[in-house]
C-alpha cells in the first residue's frame, strides 16, 4: 500500500509540475510574441524616447512592442511594405483620408466584431459611438484611434491688439475682422507686417469665414447621395470678394497665394502677422513658444471666426488618425490589445506626456516632466487621448482649454475618392479670384465647370 501511495503522490506531483510549467511557457509565449508596429507620429522623438514609449507600452500590454518609424515619406513606406505582403506588421497608422483606398485593397482587416467584443473599445462613456460612425466604410470598422481630433480655429495676437488698444469685442462677421484688420495695418507701421495671413492653396484655413454664409468646405453629400462643393456657389461670392478686398488693400500677406503652413506659423510667432487659423492645440504651442514675450507682448487667444444665420460658429475638425491592423497580421490579439490600452488612461498617459521615468517623474502623484519630455511638448502621438474618460496629470498649454471650447461647432470635411481634385480646383480658382486676375463671378463660375468635369459634384 504504501508503494503505490508514493506512487500515486509521484503522478499528482508531475502532473502539478507540467500544469504549471504549461501556464509559464503560455504565459512566457505572450511576452515573446511581438507586436510589430509601423508609426509615424506616435512614439518617442528620437532612437531613445522611442525604446522608452515601446518599453511601457511592452508592459501596459504584456507583449513585446517592435515599432519601426521610418525616417521620412512614410506613405511611400506604407504602402511599399503592404504590396510587400505585410512584412509581419500587426498595426499600421495611417488617417482617415486614406481609410478608403486601404479598405479598397483589402489591406485591412474587419474589426466591427472585435470592436463590439471589447468592454474598452465599446464602451460608449470610454469612445462615443458617433466617433465610430464617423470612421466607418458601409458600415463596418476597419481601424481604431490614435487620438481625439480637435479643430481649427482663429488665433488673434491680443498682445499685439492690446498694445495698439484696439477694440476687438465684436467678432462675428467679416465686417468685424475687416475693420480689425484695418486698425492693426493703420497703426503697425513694422516693414514686412500683414495683419491676416492665410494659406489659399490648402483651403482649410478657410472655413472660419466661410460660416458667415453658412457654407461648409468640401465635398459635401447629401442624403441622397448627391455631391456638391458649397464654396463653389453663387452663395460663397462675399467671402471670396472679401477675401479679394483684404488681398487688394494689403491686408492679407501677398505670400498667402503660396506660404504652407509652416511659413504661417513663423510669421505669426514673430508678429509679422496677427490673425491666422490654425490647430487648438497650437494656440498654447504659440504662447510655450513665446518664452518672456507671453502674454504681454504675444498671446494666443482662440477665435470662432465669423457666425452663420443661426449664431453658431462653424469650424474644421481634423480628419482621424488611425490604427488598422494589416489582413496579413500574425498577431491580432496583440494589436487588439494595444489599440485596448491607448483608450485608458495609462495609456492617454503614454500618447501624451510619454514614459515614466523617461519623460516624466511621478512623485506622490506629483508629476514633473523631465528635460526630455519638456523638450517633446507633451505629445507623443497624442496631445489629447481618444478617451472622453481621460485626465490629463499636467495642465494643458496656455490658452487650450480656451480654443477646445469651440469643438461642438466643429465637424470633418468628407473624405471622397475625389478630394484631390477637388483641392486642386477650387484652390487654382481660389488664388486667381483673390489675385484679381477673374471676377469673383467669373472665377466660381468656371470653378464650377472644372468640378463637373472631373465629376467631383454631380
């Protein structure tokens, strides 16, 4: 009896041994599986911030995090690795303008169920189901979040407007800004200076103005299904002819026909000019940037621009930037689960101030960003995380609380197959209007010629 009782003791103890070695080498196999990773803009901001963003990002999910972030052209990245089959990537960003085009190819794969299965994802308080709608192809998922999209509105230099006194407490119409315009140019003799800049040739700096019409930008579809180009119209002929005035009295900078935005932005931060539109966020980048010279001689602030009929602002909200995984993904689990994460709040914490201990310290719930993560500007992917259940530990930068204010009168433009064209017309016909080299009439009329052409409207 007692033989076959250590026996029997023998079998239990072995079998004990293998369950828990089984559990170690499951639990050992999902921290060897890797997440392969293709960013862009998410991630740290050089060789070493972005070992430290893989390394928490590694622990917040428990598997190994691989990103590759190319060095430049990342589309052409992109797209070269998909024809490539994939090379093993398991997540890919890319934004909502390209959704389209990727769903097309099949590139992506269906996440409608996977999205519906996770208690994160689908948690309405967590990511509003009108956030979904807004991404999805005849209604399926195909991607997940990067970061809550915010909008352009108008940035004013007050510091400049108190400087010169100026009455600036109404805003709402083109008259207001005209007459806003007229005071800086009459009293800011500084060579070079032009109270309004503007950049014709991307059109979304636009919309702010527009509104007075209560006309939106874009291609905008009805529902049933009928394309039309509001700006286009007989009805867009003010804005166009005020735009044409301010070009004509040099009170819109001449280089508005060609600047990008990175020339805007310089100009504004050097008070070369006052009013420019702009992303929320960098109304606060603005004032950061400004180092002694916020807020007394620059400050920031945060415009609706003009309002329609009804008395509301409308505003330009950004296009998603999105996660897809690749239909060729070896590893959805482990994307399911990134994209899980960068909807907490551990996660939030990672897109936007960054790693701990690398970009920041938390001391008692104290927390201090370091050098580096000074230097990052709290974004690392995503200054405001996707999650409406989201704190952000640091206060944001001056003036964005302010500017976030006119989110509810933004909205996205559509994103159609004919968006290039669409862009390439009216910006062509934008610049010689303004130029003077066409009435107004005569530029939105063969404006519109060219859109039915291309059959951008129907």
């Amino acid at each position: 009896m007692k033989m076959k009782k250590m026996v029997l003791i023998f079998l239990c103890t072995a079998l004990l041994v293998g369950v828990l070695a089984g559990c170690g080498n499951a639990n050992e196999a999902k921290e060897k599986q890797t997440v392969n990773i293709l960013t862009s803009v998410t991630g740290g901001k050089d060789e070493e911030g972005m070992k430290a963003f893989a390394k928490e990002l590694s622990q917040l999910t428990g598997y190994k995090i691989n990103m590759i972030k190319p060095a430049d052209d990342y589309n052409t990245v992109l797209m070269q690795k998909l024809k490539a089959g994939g090379e093993n990537l398991d997540l890919i960003y890319f934004d909502q303008s390209q959704l389209p085009d990727l769903v097309k190819q099949g590139a992506l794969q269906d996440l409608t169920g996977k999205v519906k299965d996770s208690k994160i994802l689908s948690n309405n308080s967590i990511i509003p189901e009108k956030e979904w709608n807004n991404i999805k192809i005849d209604g399926k998922i195909y991607a997940s979040f990067n970061k809550k999209e915010i909008e352009r509105v108008v940035n004013v230099n007050e510091g400049m407007i108190k400087k010169y006194n100026i009455d600036f407490s109404q805003e709402d119409t083109l008259d207001d800004y005209y007459h806003l315009f007229q005071q800086l140019k009459e009293k800011n003799k500084t060579q070079g200076f032009y109270p309004f800049n503007v950049s014709l040739s991307l059109l979304f700096d636009l919309q702010p103005w527009f509104a007075s019409e209560g006309l939106k930008g874009g291609i905008v579809v009805d529902q049933d299904g009928k394309k039309t180009v509001p700006w286009s119209t007989d009805e867009a002929a003010p804005v166009w002819s005020w735009l044409r005035k301010l070009y004509k009295e040099g009170l819109m900078d001449p280089d508005a026909l060609t600047d990008t935005t990175k020339e805007l932005r310089n100009k504004f931060q050097s008070s070369q000019t006052a009013v420019v539109t702009d992303w929320a966020a960098w109304t606060g980048l603005y004032n950061v940037n400004a180092g002694t010279s916020y807020p007394n001689a620059f400050k920031a602030v945060a415009h609706g621009g003009t309002k329609n009929k009804e008395g509301a602002y409308m505003l330009t909200r950004g296009a998603a930037s999105l996660w897809g995984i690749p239909a060729t993904s070896k590893n959805v689990d482990g994307a399911m689960k990134v994209l899980e994460t960068f909807a907490t709040q551990k996660g939030g914490d990672l897109l936007s101030i960054g790693a701990k201990g690398y970009d920041y310290t938390d001391k008692d719930g104290k927390v201090e960003l370091t050098e580096k993560g000074e230097a990052a500007g709290k974004d690392h992917g995503a200054p405001f995380p996707i999650s409406e259940q989201y704190k952000s530990p640091l206060p944001y930068n001056p003036g964005v609380d302010e500017a976030l204010g006119f989110l509810k009168y933004a909205s996205t433009e559509s994103y159609l197959p004919e968006t290039t064209d669409y862009t390439t017309i009216v910006s062509k016909e934008a610049i010689k209007m303004v130029k003077g080299e066409v009435s107004v009439d005569q530029g939105l009329k063969e404006m519109r010629e060219s859109l039915k052409a291309k059959q951008v409207v129907d």
